[in-house]
C-alpha cells in the first residue's frame, strides 16, 4: 500500500520524537487517524472528552517534560475548542503543536459546512507558524518548521490538513527551483550573557545589602544554581506561581508565593529590599515588585522580550536561567552582614505560624485552607501537584510545602478555569510511575473537569502505579469571583452568577468505578487524604468547605478595605458568615479607622 500524506506526517511525528497526542477525532482529520491506526502504537493517541481539554494536556504534557506537546482536532468547531488551550500554552511559553482538519481543497472559500478560516482564527495563538498544506510535497517542509519552531522558540504552532489531502499518495519534493528539502533534528544552544554585561550584573548585585531574589518557570531546572547565588548574595527568594517547584519550601530564607496569592514575607521582602534580582519570571503584578527607583535591578531570561517589561532593570541578561547563574556565581561577594537573612527566615518562620493558625480556624463546615494544609505533609515523594484558578489556587500557593523532587504547575498567564484536571490526567501519562494530585474547585469541575474523569476511568489500568487524585472544594460558590466583588468592586454578593449547584462530586467518580471519598468534617481531612493515597485506584475526595472563608492577599489596601467595608454595607447575602470569617481570619485590623495604605 502506498505511504499516504497521513502516514507520512505521522511517521515524521516519530521521527521528531512525538510518542503522545492527545485529541478527538472527526471526517476533517479521518486520514490522519486512519495513519495512526496503522502507525501500530508507535505514537500513543489519548481520546480525551473536549478537545479543548487535549490543549490543556498538551500544554502540560511540554510542562512535566519539557517536550514537545501535541493536540489534534477535526474541522471547524473542533479545531475552534482547542484555542483556549492553546493560549494557555501560548502565555505560559510552552511548546504545542496543534493539528487540524479542513474541508476538502475545492469547497474551500465557498461556505461550506464546517469551513472556518483557520489560518486566521490560529493567527494570533499560533503565529509563530501556521500553514495550511494543500499539496503532499509541502508537508515535509511544514511539518519540520513547524516542530523546531514550537521546542527552538516555545511557542505554539499550527498545521491545518484539508481531508481530501489526507488520503494522497505522499510525493517527495522534487529536485527543481522553487521546492525545500527540509530535515528533522534541534538541540537547544548554551546561551550565557557576554561577560561584560556579567560583570556589569554582579556590580549592581554586590553592592547590595538587601537583596531579593523572584524566580519563575524558568527557574524550574535551576534549583542549586539560585540556591548557590542566594546564599552567596545573603538573599531572601520570593517565587511566583509557575515557579513554586524551583525552590524547596523547606528552606527558611523563601518566602513563598508573591502577588494577590502570595505571602506576606514575599510582600516585605519586596518592599524592604535594595537590590532586586529576577530569574525567568514574567510576574504581572508590578505593585508587588519594589517601588520604582526603591531598588537596583537585575533580570535573567531566555526570552529577550520579557526583559524590563514588569520593573526598569539595570542590566538585562538574556541566557538560559541555570547556565547564567552559573557564569555569574564566581562574579559574586560573600555577603558578610547577616542581618538582612536572618530577618527574611524570621518573617518566614512567623508566617508559617500564622497560615497554621489561619488554616485551624473553625469554619462551616470545613475551613478550605485546612484540606491544603492538612494535605501537605502527607504528599508522597515526587509528587506531581496541579492546581485549577479560583480560590483553590491561593491555599495551593500559600499552605502546600513542595519538597525536592516535586513538580507542580497551573494555567499561569491565561489563568484559566478547568486546567487543572487535564493537567493532571498529561502528569500520569508523562509519569505514569509518580503520584499525582489535583486541587480543583466545584466551579471548574462543573464547567468541564467532570468529564475528564471519564478519560481517567477510560486508562487509569494502564499507568504504572494508580494513585491519581482529584480534591475538590465544594462550596456551591465562584468563589474568587465572589470575593474580588466583595473586595476590587464594593459590591456584595450576587447570588445569580456566583451560586452554583451541589453536585456529589464523590459519587459521580463511584458510577465511573473509580473511589469517592466525601468529607464534611475538619477531622476527617488529614484522613480522608491518607485514605485517598493509599487507594488502589484513582479518587475524588470531595470536601464540603466555606465559602465565607476569604482568601487574603498578603497586604490590604486602604481603598480594598473600603470597598469591602461597601459591600457588606449594601447588602451581601451573607454578611454574617462574611464578618465572621474575615474576623478569624485578622482582616479586621486593618478595616477602616485602622492602619493601612
């Protein structure tokens, strides 16, 4: 039989090292499923629920590997669910190849059933590259550009396969003017600063007394390298969100999470420090940064477009996070004045106290800060860790102490709703042999994280080890949203939007034949978590938790405290839990007619 542009596109897939992909299939995107089939396992395909879900997987999959990831969808809608995956992947610089149908080569431009101009819609996700192939020779070409751009630029791209090409006999490019004749193959370079601007970089940080570090993603492969540069600078380490892995929380000079999520150690460090060295983060929030002018400023990242984009940095260092710090390292003083640390471990020290305090707090019926509290000196080794947007990602950020070995990760610069469930279910099949764990709220499972749990029930036999788990805090409440009215806007609750359904999340996952665990008691959490990681096939525990229950910044601004102060008094529903829990929770210090900024 011969080789048909499917089997050849596939076939080069392989070549370039693709060994998953995950999708839905349709007619637009038959001949490449058909060449699949006959591929004979040599690219495992995982048939998820929505392919916006296959996005996501994609996106983590490039996370949890540093691969490339690989989604595929049919035509018109199913090409259309895959984009806010794909700006997941987009904004968090991850490497994602997109794969979809089209309608055949003649109907096209004639408003044809399905036909949506995909080059188009794809334009601004996936504009590094996306072409759509209309003769056999060209995908050789498209294929390999597509590939090295997406892993050489950690970018998205997007191949778009009319059905009808599908199916053609392949056709080498012919030796004649106007043809390529492309090949497979990239290894990333070692890129390091000159040293001329390393020496500029160590003369800012070595004049500092005060010196705070913020790592990011980029960071992720850097562990000792910034351990090895702090301790020589004396310096505090905040770590944004997508960089919670790069650094141990048993450290007692990192402070932890920075920004709306952060701690308040991150919040003091950054306010108080001289000097200010950024490791492959693209952090948005600059009022969490020093004031402009307060600190002198060096920044450390791979990608020369997000340099002095969040604070005006003295010197900019474009290089590969661990290689950079490396090269700077024997440029660096030994800073001699301990005070400055010493006062970074006892902030830290203080605050784990006061997240212990905070998560013990009763609540009604259980204090959502516990389930994450509770959970985290109870993660296995090499535990993978996700976590979806909402109010569950602040105990994510703030209560769980990652460990060495560790990874974890969540929709960082999309921020987007329903990833964590599909990140985890790309985790288990990236890592089959490693426990993995999910925190998720009732909001996003409710939008799409459900029935996900239908793709888990569909291969969870076929991972090394079972122990997957989905946590959801069930509080019948968009709760970040909820509580940004409250606090950003002065407006109280508004039950018609942020109200949602009880559902028994737990026995939802029992009808699938996986385990539920149902949780209504503070007591039964620690427990119920153990119970969980001891299973011997994937759970859902689902804790019934307070929404009243608020998910504090690490600083209160005059102008936040009265817009909430306005809210209650307009007349929030519920007031009264509302008072009571922020009161538990210390907000009342800084309420009007108190200190504050």
């Amino acid at each position: 039989m011969a080789m048909t542009v499917g089997d050849f596109f596939i076939d080069r897939l392989h070549q370039w090292g693709v060994r998953r992909i995950y999708g839905y299939p349709g007619d637009g995107i038959n001949g490449v499923f058909g060449a699949l089939q006959r591929a004979e396992g040599k690219i495992e395909f995982v048939q998820v629920r929505h392919e916006e879900m296959a996005a996501f997987m994609a996106s983590a999959h490039a996370k949890f590997t540093g691969e490339l990831g690989v989604c595929i969808a049919t035509s018109g809608p199913g090409a259309a669910h895959l984009v806010t995956g794909l700006y997941d992947a987009r904004l968090d610089h991850m490497p994602v190849l997109a794969i979809t149908g089209q309608q055949a080569r003649m109907a096209l431009g004639g408003h044809y059933q399905q036909e949506v101009d995909l080059p188009a819609m794809f334009k601004d996700v996936a504009g590094a590259f996306v072409q759509t192939a209309t003769m056999p020779a060209q995908v050789r070409h498209m294929t390999d550009r597509a590939v090295r751009i997406a892993i050489a630029r950690r970018r998205v791209t997007a191949m778009v396969f009319p059905n009808d090409l599908q199916e053609l006999e392949y056709e080498e490019p012919p030796r004649a003017h106007g043809t390529l004749h492309s090949g497979i193959g990239y290894q990333p370079p070692k890129v390091v600063p000159y040293d001329q601007e390393l020496r500029k970089a160590a003369e800012v940080l070595n004049a500092g007394k005060k010196v705070a570090i913020l790592v990011g993603a980029g960071a992720l492969k850097a562990t000792d390298e910034v351990i090895a540069v702090a301790d020589r600078l004396g310096a505090g380490v905040a770590k944004a969100l997508l960089g919670k892995a790069a650094l141990p929380d048993d450290l007692p000079w990192v402070t932890g999470s920075i920004g709306l999520l952060g701690t308040k150690p991150s919040w003091d460090l950054m306010n108080e420090c001289d000097t200010l060295l950024m490791v492959g983060s693209g952090f948005p929030y600059s009022e969490f940064l020093p004031r402009e002018g307060q600190a002198r400023a060096v920044q450390i990242d791979i990608e020369p477009e997000m340099l002095s984009l969040r604070y005006p940095m003295e010197t900019n260092l474009v290089g590969d996070a661990a290689e950079t710090l490396r090269a700077l390292l024997p440029l660096l003083r030994q800073q001699a004045d301990h005070g400055w640390r010493k006062r970074i471990e006892a902030w830290t020290a203080k605050w784990w106290k006061t997240l212990e305090q905070r998560a013990m707090q009763p609540a009604k019926p259980i204090n959502p800060q516990r389930v994450a509290w509770e959970l985290s000196p109870r993660l296995p080794e090499r535990a993978i860790i996700t976590s979806d947007s909402g109010s569950c990602a602040n105990w994510y950020a703030r209560d769980l102490k990652i460990r060495r070995g560790m990874m974890c990760s969540l929709s960082g610069g999309l921020a987007s709703m329903g990833a964590a469930v599909p990140y985890a279910i790309a985790a288990k099949f990236a890592h089959p042999e490693r426990p993995v764990i999910s925190l998720v709220g009732d909001g996003a499972m409710q939008m799409n994280n459900m029935a996900e749990l239908i793709t888990v029930a569909k291969y969870w036999r076929q991972w090394k080890t079972p122990r997957w788990i989905c946590g959801v805090f069930n509080n019948e409440d968009l709760n970040q949203v909820t509580w940004e009215q409250r606090v950003m806007e002065g407006d109280p609750k508004f039950n018609a939007s942020q109200r949602i359904p009880n559902v028994p999340y737990h026995k939802f996952a029992e009808l699938l034949g996986l385990k539920g665990i149902f949780v209504d008691s503070p007591d039964r959490v620690g427990p119920a978590w153990e119970e969980a990681i001891a299973a011997d096939r994937p759970v859902v525990v689902e804790f019934k938790t307070d929404p009243e229950v608020p998910p504090l910044p690490p600083h209160i601004t005059l102008k936040q405290a009265k817009a909430f102060a306005e809210a209650l008094i307009k007349g929030d529903p519920e007031a009264g839990g509302v008072i009571a829990g922020t009161a538990r929770q210390v907000l009342s210090s800084i309420l009007p007619g108190k200190s504050g900024k």
